[in-house]
C-alpha cells in the first residue's frame, strides 16, 4: 500500500548544483541550487529566487557556470547555499575555493570542482524564477575522466534528498541503459 504525501517538491534525484557568477564588480560569487536540470536540448533550467546576489549577477552578466556539487566537496558546496552573497562577498574565497576565468561565458570556473557547464541566458523573465542557459561548453577535469568520457564513479556527484535533508552520492552503475530492457520479450 502506498502512503499519500500531497503536493510536495519530492524528486529522485535532485542535483546539487553550483551556481558561479562575477557580481557588479567582477568579483566571483557562488551558490548551491537543487531546483534545476536539463530543459531542453543543450539547454539548463535553474529556479532562484530574485532575492539571490547570483539571480542579480545572472541577469547583468547574461552568463553563469553550473558545477556538479561532488562528495569531495560537499562542506564547501553546503556553506556556499546556506550563505548568502548578499552578506558575505567572499564566500568562494570561504569555501576553500579558487576560480579561473571560463574561456567561453562572462562567469567563472570553479577550480576545485571537476565538472562545469558554462551557460548563456536563453530566457530569464522579470516575472518568473525560472532562468534557462544554453549549454555553450562542458568541461570536466581529467581526473574524473575514464577512456576518455566523464566517469560518475570519478566524479562522485551529490545529490539532495528532500524529505531526510541529506546528500547522498550518485555514481554507482546497476544497469546499461538502452540495453537491459532488450531482455524483456
């Protein structure tokens, strides 16, 4: 039998999500968000809320980079969300972390974190939360690399749970997707 809940925000997984920008004067600001995922081809759908310092920076930049949150990380990546840029101008320097310059947006790269999206502003509406960046490069740190792709195992990502409050780490294989199903006749 199952248990009804009502309408609540649960999903398996939420990503954690690092969300790095340059504020007005060009200094790097960071925060983790667990509403977002693919939208669309190529494309990221990010919910944040006007009141964050990264909401402001996004919409006057037109860039950000998206940093898979990872279990090596996951006290820096926590504290970056519970601290607001608003309060604290130096939280990436807080974290433990350093930044580099993305080649491709006006945003910067997290060095620590081996994975990063750069994005440009596709949509972003004055009336919504809701922000959608064209995926213009992925980079991802050699480290994390088996073969030559991103390995999961390597890269180690943290995902949030909703209901315990807990982040838990993805990257465990149990199946080969557009395979194992062939075995249902």
């Amino acid at each position: 039998m199952k248990k009804n809940f009502g309408k609540q925000t649960y999903m398996y997984p939420m990503p954690v999500l690092i969300i790095a920008t340059y504020d007005e004067n060009g200094n790097p600001d960071a925060m983790n968000a667990a509403w977002g995922g693919i939208h669309d081809t190529n494309q990221i759908g990010i919910c944040l809320d006007k009141s964050h310092k990264t909401t402001a920076n996004i919409a006057k930049h037109k860039a950000f980079t998206v940093s898979m949150a990872t279990a090596d990380y996951v006290k820096a990546c926590d504290y970056v969300g519970i601290v607001s840029g608003n309060k604290e101008p130096d939280k990436i320097k807080k974290a433990g972390w350093t930044v580099s310059k993305s080649e491709f947006v006006d945003a910067p790269v997290i060095n620590e974190l081996p994975m990063t999206l750069e994005c440009e502003v596709s949509q972003m509406s004055e009336d919504s939360d809701y922000i959608v960046g064209n995926i213009i490069n992925v980079s991802a740190d050699e480290s994390i690399l088996t073969d030559g792709k991103i390995d999961a195992a390597k890269l180690k990502p943290i995902c949030y749970d909703p209901v315990s409050h807990n982040y838990n780490v993805l990257g465990q294989a149990v199946g080969k997707a557009f395979s194992d199903g062939k075995a249902i006749k």
